[in-house]
C-alpha cells in the first residue's frame, strides 16, 4: 500500500524543528511519509543538530519545493495527500494551485499582532489578511485549528470559516519527560539552589521574565513595574532578570543595556530547552498585551509547577483555568504587574504547595502526546 504523504509548511526551519518534532514522529509511526517546506532556516546554529535530522524525512525551502511542484503540475497525482500549514505566510501561500491537490490544514498558533495590534500599518494589512483568510478558509481549506477557545469564537465572531471545519487543539505539545517538578528539584540541586531539607532557596532565585524585547510582549511594561519593586524594601523583589533571543540583545540600544545593568538586572540568551533558566526562577512574569495562541513560556512553566505572573489574554486564560499556579492581571498598567508579583513573592510557599497537583492535570491535555494524537485523529476523521 502506497504511503501517504504530509507536507508541513512553515516560515522557519526553527519552527517546524522546536514545536513539531513530536507530530513528526507520531506520523512518520502511523506509516506516514513526512516531507518539510520553510522559508527560512530561522535562529538555527547548526543544522547538524536539527531534532529533525533523526528521521529520514525530505527537507527542503519553498523555492526549490515551487520549481519542483510547478514542473510537475499536470502529472501528479496528490489526492491522498495533506497539507499543513503553520504561521500566516504559509497558510495563505497554500492557497496556490501547486496545493490544490492536497487536503489543507492550517493551524493558528495565535491570532497574533496582525489581528491585535493597534499599529496603523498593521491594521491595515489587518484587513487585507482577514479578508483572504475568509476567502481560502472557506474554499481551499478542509480544516482550520485554533489554540484556545477565545480565538474558537473570534473566528466564528468574524465569520473566517465555518464552524465544521473549526477545531481546538490542545497547545502544540511540550515534553512532559523534561518539563516536570521532579527535573526542577534535579535541576536547582544541580545549581546550588536547594537547602540542606531539600527546600528551594527562593530568596536567592530570580524574577523571570522571558520573550522578545518588544512593546507587545509587554517588556518596558514589565521594566516600569519592577522599578517600583526595586524601590520596595523588601528583598524578595531585588533579583530580577530578562531571558530573551540573542538577536534582541544585540539590538539592544548601548543606554538601555547600560541602564539594565546599573539596576542589576542580569540579561540572559534564550536557549532552546531553558530549563536551567527557570529552575533559577521563582517566577515567570509575562505581560504579554497581544493575543497569543497558548504561550509556550506559560505552558512550560506550568509543567514544572513554576508560578506565573502575567496579564490575562487568550491562551494564557485558559492556562490558569486548567491549573496553572500563579497570578493574572486585567490592567496592563505596571502597577497590576507590580501587584501580582509582590502577591506571589510575599506568599512564595501557598504557590509552592499548589504544584504537585496542578502537574497531572496539565499533562493530561497539554503534552505533546495529547496534542499530536488529537491533531493526528481529526485529520484523520476528515480525509
């Protein structure tokens, strides 16, 4: 019997390596064969490395993948085979007559700032994207997947696609055999940080906050609010430190380092399995502003039974209503950040007491497994 084919198509190589590893080996198991198309290779330093690089899977760029399509428009026969398609560039290029032979699939990892964003430029092309979304979701798609249940009814709010074809998909899968409250302890006994009781040592730890150096991930909120903890006296509030992409800091204006740097704020590169990171963390901060799908930070630190301290927006909503420990804000002025961080740093150990319950749960709907068994049977059910 001849094999079916699954295309993914996505903007990065990066991505498609990070967050679809698991859906890639839970394919190629079911006896599908896996091909891979991006655009560019993304925060990649070595492609030798590539997770990827352990199947035996054709990988290749979207412009040397058009050139072979194009020459064999006419002679293939695809009608057994799928498309998905992640991230906006790729959901709207699949609309292109090289696809029309594939069942398509597009997963919204997040509505994003395209559809958030108060910029004037981007709310126009706001617009243009809404419009061609409806346009190809409705003709050209057989399945459209969404992160959380806000983005579930802002598409059927804005009629994008019709409710059979719309499906919620349990995160994007994260390894519950790394991120875990067992691995924490390892890792923060590992780094010094737990006492001779076996206690951890959150006075000595950080106040994370971890993502892009960005307006909308809600970063000089997230500055302004701890330069009011800074003033506090307390010493829970005076280690904190910003984890964030190495092209971010780079960028980095030389005054804005060297401000970090006269408060004592430490500035990190973001790593691709951090977990060193957060086991030298108290608590995550993340005072994200636009709608995010489910955030992969919050999702981790979940699994870990870490506590957050964010403001409320659409995936990290229902991330708190499934068990996650921490603390969510309405205001996004710093002071509701400021309020929530001091909340849990002034009542570290009713969090701490919380997480050995809260894990299960979490797993149970979030892991990797759960993600790609479910993404993997609606698909299934629909061809």
């Amino acid at each position: 019997m001849k094999k079916r084919k699954v295309l993914l198509f996505a903007n990065t190589l990066w991505f498609i390596n990070r967050f679809k590893s698991s859906l890639i080996f839970d394919l190629i198991n079911r006896n599908y064969e896996v091909n891979v198309v991006y655009f560019r290779k993304g925060p990649i330093k070595d492609t030798k490395k590539l997770n990827l690089n352990n199947y035996s899977i054709e990988i290749q760029n979207f412009f040397s993948f058009f050139i072979n399509q194009y020459l064999k428009i006419g002679k293939r026969n695809d009608s057994n085979n799928i498309l998905l398609s992640f991230t906006i560039g790729p959901i709207l290029l699949s609309s292109l007559p090289i696809f029309s032979s594939y069942k398509r699939f597009a997963t919204l990892e997040g509505l994003g700032r395209i559809f958030t964003s108060r910029n004037l430029i981007l709310s126009f092309i706001r617009f243009f994207v809404r419009k061609y979304y409806k346009f190809i979701f409705y003709r050209n798609y057989d399945g459209i997947f969404v992160l959380n249940h806000m983005d579930f009814s802002f598409i059927l709010e804005s009629n994008l696609a019709p409710i059979s074809k719309l499906f919620i998909l349990p995160g994007t899968g994260v390894d519950s055999s790394i991120y875990n409250p067992k691995n924490l302890l390892l890792e923060r006994e590992k780094i010094g940080l737990l006492d001779a009781n076996g206690k951890f040592k959150y006075e000595s730890s950080y106040i994370s906050y971890i993502g892009r150096i960005s307006a909308e991930k809600g970063f000089f909120r997230f500055l302004a609010a701890i330069l009011y903890l800074l003033n506090d006296k307390s010493e829970n509030y005076k280690k904190f430190r910003i984890i964030c992409p190495k092209k971010d800091i780079d960028q980095m204006s030389v005054s804005l380092k060297s401000y970090l740097k006269k408060l004592g704020i430490v500035i990190n590169e973001y790593i691709d399995e951090p977990l060193i990171y957060y086991a030298s963390s108290k608590l995550i901060v993340l005072p994200t502003t636009y709608g995010e799908g489910l955030s992969r930070v919050a999702l981790e630190s979940a699994f870990l039974g870490l506590p957050v301290a964010a403001i409320h927006n659409r995936g990290i909503s229902s991330l708190f209503m499934d068990g996650m420990i921490g603390e969510a804000t309405m205001e996004q002025e710093p002071y509701g950040i400021s309020r929530i961080i001091k909340k849990i740093c002034d009542n570290y150990p009713v969090y701490e007491n919380k997480n050995s319950t809260s894990h299960e749960n979490l797993v149970d709907k979030y892991d990797n497994k759960s993600s790609t068994n479910k993404f993997i049977s609606i698909v299934e059910n629909l061809i």
